[in-house]
C-alpha cells in the first residue's frame, strides 16, 4: 500500500545521496554550439569539486580556435591558374572521434592534428562549420564562424607571374608575342635550359606560358625532377616552315611564344636524365592514358604526359608518338579551344590534322 510521505520525510530523502537533482551551470555547459548529454549515474562514483557527480555529465565539444569569426583573406595566391585565398582553421575538440569542416554543405574535409588547410576560389562571405562525430558518425557537438574572402585587386597575367614568384621582365614589343616578357630561368626550384646550352639561360615568351610552365614544374617535381631540358620557345614560323605573314601558311604555336618543346629531364642529385629520344618507347595507334610502359624511364615519362593531358596544363600535348618530327620532344602549347593528346602510331604515322606544332 502506498503511503504518502510528509513534508518532513521528502526533505530528507531528497538529501540523502544519490538522490540529488542536477542544475548545470553556465560554465558546466558545452561551448556554443557544443552538446552535452546527461548519462545516469554510476553508484559509489564520487561527486567533482562543484558537486556534480563526474559520471553524471559529458560535454562533447569542438571550437574553431583560429581564425577569429569575421576575419577577411585576400585570394594573393594562385593554384592551377586560378586565385585562391589559402586559410588554415585551427580547432580544439574534446570526448569526439571524429572533427569535419564543412562550408556551403560542401565537406572542406577532416581535422587532422588539430588543424585544417583550405584554398577558398570563391569570393564573398564562407561560414564554416566544425561538426565533431562520435565513433559511431553520429554529431555531437558544433561550432561555426563565417570569414570574408575578397577578389584579387590585380589578376592581370603580370600579377600572375608575381603571385607565383617568377622573376620576370617585360620585353619589348616581339613579332608574333602579344605579351611578351623575359622569364629567368629558374621557376618553382626547376631549372629550365636550352638543349644545346651548358648552363640556364633566361627565356622569351608570351605571359601565359611563364604561368604554365609553374604548373608544369608542379607535375614534375614529385617525380624528383629539377630541370628541364627544351628546345625552344619562340620561333616566328608556320607549321611544318614558312612565313606566317604570307598568309598561305598556318603559324605555329611558337610563332606566338606560346609553345615550348620538351627534350628532357634531370634528376635532382645526380647526371640523370628521362630522355624523350632515348628513353620513350613507341606504343601502338589508340592508345590511351596509362599509356603502357616498357621499363621505369618509359613509365615516368608517359605519367608525365597524361598528367599534363589530365591537368589540362596545356591545350595541345603531343607526345614523341605523333610523327617523326617529334621522336625527340613533348610539343605543349596554348592553342585555344582544343587539347589533343598525341598517341600512336599505326604503320609510319597517321596525319591527325593541324596543330599547333
């Protein structure tokens, strides 16, 4: 039968431990946007310093520590031809398995050691949210701050060339060139010279290529290449010989010093070379990217290729299997509107049309 308790009895229960109510304070709460879980008690667990028994309450909790909500980032940099602002969010996170980045309901990707690089392309305002899963994927706890990315103020070719530290100079006005500037000939730590040269020597060109030569150094460097060896950039004629102002002719790419030809490359720290005369092995018409390889020189140079066909690091890529007139070279160029890899070779060698080679 149940009794009714008198007003005495319930004081004196409720005091008796283990029954106690809890009222979270302020600063036992999670951070903005954290959640906190109340969990059953555990018997014979002994209450913290503030009274509250510890096993009672966990905060799972994640706070974007760095950069500070409001703070504006300049695209000043260029990757793959286009300007990025490169942000680094550094973020602090406690009793979660797992820390995501996400911006737009676009995944900027995983918390790794506390911290996260992301290159924002776009302009304007970018809230990012850090949202902290437990080991099961479930969210536990959030944060968010929005920053600013502002549009370059300069995105001319020349600022180009800065923001990827190229040493450069503008030339004078060059037949053929419509930008024409003298790149040194040293980009991204790359050695760029001239075949029949003993030492580097600094090139003429048209603006854009000075960018894409950065990018081709960065397909190059993770094969340990830190020199290129090219026959040439700028040569005022049309394919296959004669004068582009005669009209009768079609101008090469290198007429415009959008055009170079790719010999070799050296490895760092030592004399060796991947030659595309000595080391490329010819494959069969229809081919495509892999290209199949015969040994390990053979390989890093059709990698090279396809990656600079992929990347779209060039419009015109033909490779030693286009014709005789390449056996020795990688002709890449600027050509707009079109991007031809060059493979094969069936019987001599198929005319696949006119490029600018």
């Amino acid at each position: 039968m149940l009794r009714r308790l008198s007003p005495w009895a319930l004081a004196m229960l409720l005091a008796t431990p283990g029954c106690r109510s809890v009222d979270l304070s302020p600063s036992d709460r999670a951070p903005s946007g954290g959640v906190s879980i109340v969990r059953p008690s555990s018997a014979g667990v002994d209450a913290g310093p503030d009274g509250v028994d510890a096993a009672v309450v966990a905060t799972p909790s994640v706070r974007i520590t760095a950069p500070a909500s409001g703070a504006s980032f300049p695209q000043d940099r260029l990757f793959a031809g286009e300007w990025a602002a490169e942000v680094t969010f550094t973020v602090e996170a406690r009793d979660v398995a797992r820390v995501e980045l996400v911006s737009g309901g676009v995944s900027l990707g995983d918390v790794v050691g506390g911290a996260l690089t992301f290159r924002f392309h776009a302009a304007g305002a970018h809230t990012v949210e850090a949202i902290g899963y437990d080991a099961g994927g479930v969210e536990r706890a959030r944060d968010a701050i929005t920053i600013t990315v502002s549009a370059p103020a300069d995105t001319s070719c020349h600022a180009m060339l800065d923001a990827l530290g190229l040493d450069w100079t503008a030339a004078g006005a060059t037949r053929g060139i419509a930008d024409p500037v003298r790149v040194q000939p040293v980009i991204n730590g790359v050695r760029f010279r001239y075949v029949s040269n003993a030492t580097p020597t600094a090139m003429l060109m048209d603006c854009e290529l000075g960018v894409r030569l950065h990018q081709l150094t960065e397909v190059l460097l993770p094969y340990g290449i830190d020199e290129v060896i090219h026959i040439g950039i700028y040569n005022y004629r049309c394919i296959g010989g004669g004068d582009p102002d005669s009209g009768s002719c079609t101008p090469s790419q290198h007429a415009y010093a959008r055009a170079i030809d790719l010999h070799a490359f050296g490895l760092a720290d030592s004399d060796e070379v991947l030659s595309t005369e000595d080391d490329w092995v010819i494959t069969t018409r229809g081919d495509a990217c892999p290209i199949g390889s015969s040994n390990e020189k053979d390989r890093v140079l059709k990698e090279i290729a396809c990656s600079l066909y992929a990347r779209r690091v060039f419009q015109i890529v033909l490779t030693p299997n286009y014709d005789g007139a390449h056996r020795n070279h990688f002709h890449v160029d600027l050509t707009s509107g079109s991007m031809y890899l060059g493979l094969g070779v069936e019987g001599v060698d198929p005319l696949v049309g006119e490029h600018g080679h």
